[in-house]
C-alpha cells in the first residue's frame, strides 16, 4: 500500500517534469545573466567579488519566484488536461512546441535585459514600461539600433537545441496513468506558493546594498518590469512619506518666501507668487528655449569633458551666460518638458504630461500669453508620443511637430533631422515678427537619440553606425547651423535663446540618485543684451522659467516651485530630482531621498568623488523635501496648479 502510495507521488511529479525542467532553465539562465552583467556593468560600479556572494542567492531566489508566476499557466495546463489526452502524440507535440517556444523566449529575454542595462543601468524599470505604449517609434528605434535578426535566429536555435537536449525531462516516456486527485497536488503546491509571493514577496524584497547596481543585478527582470507596470502612476500619499498637508504648507510658503516674490492666492493645496516688473530687465524679448535631446554636460569641454563633442555649444556659451552647475530633474524627455514648461516639481511616478486632468494648468506658455507673446512648440517627431501634444495643445500652446514639416533632408523612426526641425523653427519666427508679435517657443529636439542615424556629408559625422558620439556632434552642429541661421533675421537682437538638455545621455553608476549623470550644460544667449560670464548658482530646469521671466524683468503672477537664480544671491537653492520611483531634493551637499512604502533618508554628497554616504537624518531637510513633493501632488489632483 505505502509501495502505491509512493509511486503514485511519484507518478505525479514526472507529470511536472516539463514545469521544473523550464523553471530550472530560468534560473540557470538568469545566473548566467548576472554574471554578464556583473563583468560588463557592474565592476565599473565597484560591485565587488564578495558582493556576489549575496547577489547570486539573491537572485537565484528572485528568479525561482518569478519562474513560479510564468508557469503556472503550465502547471494547470497539465493538472487538468485528461490523462488520455495527455499521453497521446498530439498533447506532446503541443508540449514539445511550446517548450521549445519558452526556451527561445527566455534566450531572447535574456538579450533584452542586457541591451536595456546597456543603456538604463538598470533592470527593466518604468522607461520600459513608458516604450510600450508607443510601439511604432520604440519597434523601429530596436530594429535599427540593435542586431534583431541574429539575435531572434540565435534565440530560435537556441530553444530547438536546448528543447533537443532536455528532452528526456521536458518529454518523459512512458507516462503511467495519474488520476486528476494526484495530479492537482503539485499545480495546488504552486498555487499556494504564488500566493504567498503575491502576498509577502516582491522584486526589491532581498535588496540590501547601498550600492544600486548590485540591487540591480540581483533583480529579476520580469518581476521588476510587473512592479513598474503596477506602479506607473501612483497616489504619493498611499505610498510616500506625507505629513499633515496644513503643515506642509506652512513649510513650503516659508520656504517660497525666502527664495522671491510676494505669496498671493494662499489658501490649503492653492499658492501663487506675484513678482513686480523690474526697469532693469531686458524687456520684452522674444524667447527661444532649446531642449536638446541627451545632450549631456559630460560632453562639453566647458564641464570638464576631454573630448571635444560641442565644440558650437562652447564657443557660443562662451558668448553667453553659462550655467556651471545645472541639472536635469528626471532622465526621460517629459520630466525635462515638464520642468521646463511648468516650473512642477517631478512627483513620483509618472510626468504630470502623461497624467489625466492635466490641462489649463500653470505653464510658463501661459505667463507668456498674458503679456502678449505667441506661444509654440515645436518638435521635430509625431508629438503624440509621450502625449505631448495634447499636453501642450491644452495649455494654450500652438503646436507644429512632424507633420507640420512638409520638406527634410533627413529622418529616421524619431522623426526630422533638427536641421529639419530649426528650418521649421526659422520660417515660424519669421513669421510671427512679420505679425509683430513677440514669440515664446519651446523646441524639443530628437536626432541625438538611438539608432543615431544622419544625413550624409555632415562634417565629423557619420550617416550611420557612429553612436553616441555621432549623435551628439550632429546635435552639436545642428544647433550651431540654428544660431548661424538666426543671426541673419531681423529678430535675432530681440531675442534671448536658451539652449539646455532634456537630460544626461544616461543613468549610471552605484548610487541611487546618480547626480553627475543629471548635469547638463545650459546657456543664455542674446549678444546684443547679456555680458558672457558663468554662473555658478545651483540651478535645475524648474528654475529656467523664473530665472527668465526675472531677467527679463516681467510682471507676472504664478505657483512655480522655481526660483530665479540670477536674482539668488545668496538665497537657500534646492535642487529636485526623480529617478525610477524614488524623489530627492539636495541642499548644501545633503540629498534627501523619498521611496517606496514611506522610505525616507539623507546621504551626504561629496562631488570630487561623485559618492555619497550616510548621515544623520536632517530633520528640516526631509520636512522640506515631503513638504514640496507631497503638495505638488496634492495641487495637481485638486487641480490648483493654475
């Protein structure tokens, strides 16, 4: 009886062989990415041997789970399936099929986690999940920046061979008859156990490094990919620190006071400022903002980079007003436009451009409007992606993107080559001084983006396979051709051109807020009005609107969380940033980091290094940094931003 009894256990579990062939497969094939990752990745951020120590287990369990998620279908696929069916030639077809399938599939997983830690640092995070939703644009970027067809032949072979070789376990001879009450145990088993990972496990549970590359690798990819997707547009205070909001307030008016204008409109989740008009400001210039794609302080000689990569950008500058410590507010192109266009803290998840209820907010578009000025955008793609035109549409902007530009020289998945867009550019501002109106245009860039593909006969250039640093020179020479171009207008000596990146060329490196990473060059150009100097002021993108509207010396009312750093001498700056989930704000070299599940704490920074280090809390830093992210929030779901 008990001989029975355990046979037909064992019966049973040879049913399930196929499940735990593939789930050890996973996790054979998920070691073996993190060792790559490991080689590739993570010795440039100082993820040592004895770190792999925890990182391999880490990871190994964080597969286990995740592979339990990604079989179940399989598991219950041969519990249910009748015992006839089961054995019969066409039930192992379909099981030999799908496991190769499967196979192949964990392959080619397994190529994507590296190319996208190639270039995020990072396991599979909100950036992923964003791409998804504009298939057209990330599909055709993949199919020309990456080697699709070898790697889906080498995943498809790779699935028959592996399927070849585990035959023996995937499709086991012989099968005895195994009554449905035995076979539902194991499927129940793994029920269970997904149950309690539902419950009490989740991809950041066995983090444990300060270090955020060995999280990283230790992560699975999957499972973060699910976490992102579940939490792309998350209520902050169901999962932030958050204190009582009339306190918050009180917070965050002392802080706005210190830092200019005079508190209008206070009221709980409403604030304005008010700044009188200045005799001493340029006056009503026109203003072109250039949002440059990726265009990275690290490529600028003037901030400290070794290769010469702008050189239009650094003789101009040198023209110009200079700013030596800018920086970026998130990594993605929204959180740039947001921060730009409307002075917003960057709240966690997502950009308040892709949230519903986002129009007839403050922008400065709209601080423009009421002193007469034509606001645009302009944006050389289709500026549905990311929701950009309705953004922008909604909030009083007039916008021309790609299919407002009937002639080009060159495009690519992304859209016109900048050329393209700055031709655009010209022929509207020329038409708008014919009008005499004074103009405001917002123009986002997108050639220096992957697959980093150009016209020919650029000089230094080439038309294909020249990377990064190809797309920053033809970025560089663009915006040089723009600024040559504007010169021959009448309205070039009334005008004041910004030029500043979106964001860094790329996330990486040990830390949880790589600061270096988000700087990013950004100048002031009107030669006939501004002295050239450097401006060493702490300075972010939120701040670029009130720094401008100061220096032009407007009247103007609005609740921007910005400050005019030209008018900031001294006065207390704080930078915000986001990066994946977590929110920061630094001042005076201390970072305050907000996380999920209330997560809140203060590292030291220390810039020559480009390290940080743990410090006692600063209770006044936190209770600002809350106070700002968490009324930012507040404003935009009251809809008071305005």
């Amino acid at each position: 009886m008990i001989s029975s009894l355990s046979s037909s256990r064992s019966a049973a579990l040879r049913r399930f062989s196929p499940v735990y062939t593939l789930a050890a497969a996973y996790v054979c094939a998920g070691a073996l990415l993190r060792a790559l990752l490991w080689w590739q990745f993570g010795r440039a951020a100082d993820v040592s041997v004895a770190t792999l120590a925890w990182v391999v287990p880490a990871g190994m369990l964080n597969d286990l789970v995740q592979s339990a998620y990604l079989l179940l279908p399989l598991s219950l696929y041969i519990a249910l399936l009748p015992d006839r069916w089961h054995r019969s030639r066409a039930a192992r077809a379909v099981l030999a099929l799908g496991s190769a399938m499967t196979l192949a599939a964990m392959t080619f997983l397994c190529f994507i986690e590296y190319y996208f830690f190639q270039e995020f640092d990072a396991r599979f995070n909100l950036v992923a999940v964003d791409y998804l939703v504009y298939p057209t644009e990330v599909i055709g970027d993949i199919r020309d920046a990456y080697p699709v067809g070898p790697v889906l032949l080498l995943a498809a072979v790779s699935g028959l061979t592996f399927c070849w070789w585990l035959r023996g376990r995937l499709l086991p001879p012989r099968l005895p008859v195994v009554r449905i009450k035995r076979r539902l145990g194991p499927a129940l088993a793994q029920v269970v156990a997904v149950g309690l990972a539902l419950a009490f496990f989740s991809t950041d549970s066995l983090t444990r490094s300060d270090n955020r590359v060995a999280n990283e690798i230790a992560a699975n990819g999957a499972m973060s990919f699910f976490r992102a997707a579940r939490t792309s547009e998350l209520p902050y205070t169901e999962y932030y620190a958050t204190r009582d909001s009339r306190k918050n307030f009180e917070v965050l008016t002392s802080y706005l006071a210190r830092t200019g204008g005079r508190l209008t409109a206070l009221g709980h989740k409403r604030l304005n400022r008010r700044f009188a008009a200045d005799p001493r400001g340029l006056g009503r210039l026109n203003v072109v903002v250039v949002a440059e794609e990726s265009f990275g302080a690290e490529f600028s000689r003037l901030y400290g980079s070794e290769q010469d990569l702008t050189p239009n950008f650094d003789r101009y500058a040198q023209q110009a007003l200079w700013f030596r410590h800018m920086y970026a507010s998130g990594t993605r192109t929204v959180r740039g436009l947001e921060a730009i266009a409307t002075s917003f803290p960057p709240i966690p998840s997502v950009s308040i451009l892709r949230r519903p209820r986002n129009e007839g907010i403050a922008t400065w578009g709209s601080v423009m409007r009421r002193q007469g000025y034509d606001a645009s955008f302009l944006y050389g793609g289709y500026g549905y992606f990311d929701n950009m035109n309705y953004f922008f549409t909604n909030n009083g902007f007039t916008v021309l993107d790609r299919n407002d530009i009937a002639r080009e020289r060159f495009e690519n998945i992304w859209g016109v080559s900048d050329e393209d867009l700055f031709d655009r550019a010209l022929a509207y501002y020329d038409q708008r001084h014919a009008a005499g109106k004074p103009f405001f245009s917002l123009v986002m860039t997108t050639s220096n983006h992957k697959p980093f593909t150009f016209r020919d006969g650029v000089p230094g250039v080439p038309a294909s396979g020249g990377g990064r640093a190809a797309g920053v020179r033809y970025a560089d020479f663009a915006l040089g051709y723009f600024l040559e171009e504007a010169r021959k207008r009448d309205w070039f000596s009334k005008t004041l051109f910004v030029v500043v990146a979106d964001h860094g060329a790329r996330v990486y490196g040990k830390a949880e807020i790589p600061l270096r990473q988000y700087e990013i060059p950004m100048m002031f150009y009107a030669p006939a009005h501004l002295a050239p100097g450097m401006i060493e002021t702490l300075t972010t993108q939120i701040d670029i609107a009130p720094t401008v509207l100061g220096l032009l010396g407007l009247e103007y009312e609005a609740p921007f969380f910005g400050t005019n750093v030209l008018a900031c001498a001294p006065c207390e700056q704080v930078a915000l940033f986001s990066h994946n989930h977590d929110v920061a704000a630094f001042r005076d070299g201390k970072l305050a980091v907000l996380g999920l599940g209330q997560r809140q704490h203060v590292l030291a920074y220390d810039r020559a290094l480009d390290s940080y280090h743990a410090v006692a809390p600063d209770p006044q830093l936190l209770e600002l940094t809350i106070a700002i992210y968490q009324t930012a929030y507040e404003q935009f779901q009251a809809h008071t931003y305005e």
